[in-house]
C-alpha cells in the first residue's frame, strides 16, 4: 500500500483487496473429500461437524455415539458433506469479501432495494410484491389477501 503526501496509507487497490481475500479464503476454507472422509469413518464421534465448526452437534453426537444413531447419521452424512462444505465455504468467502470489501457481496457493490407494491393493511408496514406475510406483524398478505395501496 502507498502513502498518501499526509503521511496516511491510502486505500487499497482492488488488486491488493482481491490477492488479500484470497489469501484469507485459502486459511480458512475447507475439503470437501476430507468432510466425506471423516463423516464416514468418524461420524459416530461427530468429527465432521468438528471439521465445519459445529461443536455443539459435535458434542452431541460424541456423547451419544454408544446409542448407534450417530453411526447411521454419520453414514448418511457421507454422502451430504459435499454440500455442506461448499456451503460453509461459499459463507466464510462472502464473509470475507463484505470484510475486504470486494466482490458481489460488499457494501458498495448491494444490489438496490425491491420496490415496494403494497402495505400491510394491519400496520402499514411497506412490502415487497412477493411477501407473504407482514414482516414487522406477521399477518397474512400473500395472494388472496387484503392489501393496502401504497
């Protein structure tokens, strides 16, 4: 990063902000076979979710390994892990890029609001065309309901 004439760094580049979110994604980002891997052959002991950083259902499977649920879960999971560590994966890289500030997901880059068709007719609140219900209330407003004019 430069200085600036006054002595403060100046802002990074979209290059140094993108070669720094990658390198923050590589340490924390996950395998997909090792997920598989330790849901097959250690999933009654819940290392899998250890492997994703969901200790809670780690420790609940750990405590409960002798009962053989957490063998069949585990087994199950085998063939769900894929899913979840690109899920996990694809979190901590949107994560990263509102953090860095780069990519689809930063604050500068937030897609416009969704206009606003309708209000609530229980308390005003503006909704957006495709609600179903009245996120401030929680009434009905989906098709067939009552819907006040905006």
């Amino acid at each position: 990063m430069e200085q600036t004439g006054t002595g403060v760094p100046a802002e990074p580049t979209s290059a140094e902000k993108a070669a720094w979110s990658s390198a923050e994604y590589a340490a924390v980002q996950k395998d997909e076979v090792v997920g598989a891997l330790l849901a097959f052959f250690l999933g009654t002991f819940g290392a899998h979710w250890f492997y994703l950083g969901r200790n809670g259902l780690g420790i609940l499977y750990a405590a409960f390994f002798w009962t053989g649920i957490p063998s069949l879960c585990g087994f199950v999971e085998t063939f769900l892990m894929p899913g979840r560590v690109r899920a996990y994966n694809f979190a901590r890289a949107q994560e990263i890029a509102v953090r860095v500030g780069v990519g689809p997901w930063s604050a500068a880059a937030a897609p416009p609001p969704l206009p606003h068709s309708a209000a609530c007719a229980a308390c005003g609140q503006p909704l957006d065309g495709r609600a179903l219900f009245c996120p401030r209330c929680g009434a009905a407003v989906g098709p067939g309901q009552q819907r006040a004019a905006v």
